[in-house]
C-alpha cells in the first residue's frame, strides 16, 4: 500500500535553534533521593530483571505515556521482537525533545537500548530519526557507539505510519525511557522528569529541556522567555496539541513532548467557506474526504459520516493545515468521531 508515503504533507520543521543547543535542565529535589538497586557489574540482564527495574524505577516511554515494565512484560508472553528501535522520529514541526536528548545524552540512550537488546536478543537494534533535518543546522550521526542511526522519512504525519509498516514483530521505545533506563540500571535512579522542547515565536530562547514532572508550564515559559503573547499555547503539536488555558495551573507530565507557543497574524485566522479545492482530500493519509466528512458532521448526518469513513480518521490535521478556507476540519471531524462511538449508526434524518 502506498499511501503511508504518498498522502500527507510536508511541513516546515521550525527546529532551529532549539534542536542544536544544549539541552538545560529545569529540575527540583521531587524524587531525587529515591534510589532502586542498580544492576550488579557481573549481573545477567534478563527480561524479568528490566521489568522489575523499569517498574521499581517508575520508567514511563514518552512515545504513549505507558510504563515501560508494562510493555516489556507483554513481550514476555510472546516471541522476541525480531528489531528494536529507539525512537528519536520528531516529526512534529518545533519538537525535538527526542532528537536532542539522542545527541545530547547518547551514551545513555545507547546503554538503555544495549540493555534491552541484551535480555530481548533481537536480530537488529538501531536508533531512528526523522530524515527530513538534513538542512538543520545540527548534523545528526550516522551511529552512536554501536549502534546505526537509521533516518525515517515520508509526508507529515509519518512517524506512526512507518512504525506500523515495520511490522507487529517489533519494539519501539522513545530515547527519554532508554536514557532513564540508564540512570536506573546504573545509578538506581527513580524517574522524576522527562524531556520537552520549549518553542514557537513568542519564545525568546528556545531550548530543549529535562524538567521534574509535576512543573506547571508557566515555569518552562518564564524560564525560556516570552517576548509576545501568544494566541496559541498547546502542548505536544502545533498541529493537534492540547490546548493551555492556565499555564499555572497546567502541568508537565511525563508523556508530555513540547510546549508551544506561536502568535498567528490576525489575517490568517479569518474562516471562509470551503470552496471546493479538493486539497484536503489530496493530503489526507488514510485517503478519506474531510470535505465532504466535514459537510457530513456540521449537519449531524451520521450514518452518512459513518459511511464516509469516519472512524478511520486518526486526527492528524493535515486537512486543516493545507485548507485555504482555515475551516478546523479535523477539529470538527475528531469531536464527532468521539461524540458518536463506533457501531452506533443511525438513520439520517
């Protein structure tokens, strides 16, 4: 099937300056004296040692915001993965907070994934990043210790695409886990903070940082620097991000990727009417209509939404993005998709 490469679009990456600087850290003492057993220097690292570690040390992998031990156990129930990946794929225009800790922390990030390639016993291990950087101005390393540094690439949204083309047979785990993998098996380190990009054009300095969890993103904001108020605060994407309303009152979590902030000019916020383009439909990855999904849920027509395939849409904006009308198509498609659950039909009326 093709349209995993050929549908989508391609978004500018806006990753400069903040992938390239060094990564700063914005921690408190909140976990800090909490220690696990570490792994003995002569110790077998087997499969049933990493999940008691990954569990005791309160590991979460930033890519689902599952605990690790959880996910390693379920490969304990079936075959060993035939490939690990250690996933630094950011293909969300602004993040990078899984491609800086990987240039930055890399000899972390490799011992976390040599740990699991150790009690796995794969056929391949390697680390993955978005391929579409090479005109960045950080220069992303062919390998990192043993380990090939593979360059995933396609239309935006790619990253879950290209993992589920890999197959069922493999593991991905997100950079930030393997790195508190390290800690933990070296140090006896308890999670307590994650990595999160701090970007967008109301922020002075943007930078990628290590914050405790639990740190309300007013902090990250004032840390970075404000030099005009945004009229987009989101967490995790410019494009399907969670919006901010209280920036006090917000706080980091341990899946959480970036912190956005981007001030649109006033001329690109007007909606007009769609005007019948198509482009929504060219883009659109799972090769869906938004427009007439659009039309079919702005007029409650279910079964017709249904029928158009609307349980399909995974949410990813591109609609959204490309339309010159700026109608929030997916916004609209997405809040219907949840409103109406799946197998609940009913007759238009």
């Amino acid at each position: 099937m093709k349209l995993w490469n050929t549908k989508g679009i391609i978004l500018e990456q806006k990753k400069e300056p903040a992938l390239s600087r060094d990564l700063q850290q914005l921690l408190t003492e909140q976990g800090e004296s909490a220690k696990v057993e570490t792994l003995a220097e002569n110790e077998e690292v087997t499969l049933d040692r990493l999940i008691r570690l990954c569990n005791e040390a309160s590991i979460v992998d930033e890519r689902d915001g599952e605990p690790l031990g959880d996910i390693l156990m379920g490969w304990k129930l079936r075959a060993a993965p035939k490939l690990i990946v250690g996933d630094a794929v950011d293909d969300e225009p602004y993040v990078s907070n899984q491609t800086n800790p990987l240039m930055k922390q890399s000899a972390d990030a490799a011992y976390g994934l040599r740990l699991l390639q150790t009690a796995l016993k794969p056929q391949k291990a390697y680390f993955a990043v978005y391929r579409e950087m090479h005109y960045l101005n950080s220069r992303v390393p062919t390998k990192i210790e043993e380990f090939v540094v593979r360059k995933m690439g396609g239309k935006y949204p790619m990253e879950r695409r290209a993992f589920s083309r890999l197959g069922d047979d493999v593991l991905a785990v997100g950079v930030g886990a393997l790195i508190h993998l390290a800690r933990a098996a070296k140090e006896g380190r308890v999670q307590s903070s994650c990595f999160v990009t701090v970007a967008g054009n109301c922020i002075g300095t943007p930078c990628n940082m290590e914050v405790t969890i639990g740190t309300p993103v007013s902090a990250l904001l004032e840390h970075c620097g404000l030099i005009t108020d945004p009229t987009s605060l989101s967490l995790n994407s410019a494009m399907v991000g969670k919006a901010v309303e209280d920036p006090e009152q917000t706080l980091i979590q341990a899946n959480t990727s970036a912190v956005i902030a981007i001030r649109e000019a006033k001329k690109n916020l007007r909606h007009m009417d769609c005007i019948g383009c198509s482009r929504c439909v060219e883009v659109c990855p799972e090769g869906l209509n938004p427009m007439e999904l659009y039309r079919a849920t702005s007029t409650n027509r279910r079964q017709t939404a249904f029928e158009l395939g609307l349980e399909r849409c995974i949410g990813c904006a591109a609609c959204s993005y490309i339309c010159p009308s700026r109608l929030e198509l997916s916004h609209l498609i997405r809040e219907k998709q949840e409103k109406w659950p799946k197998g609940e039909h009913c007759h238009d009326r």
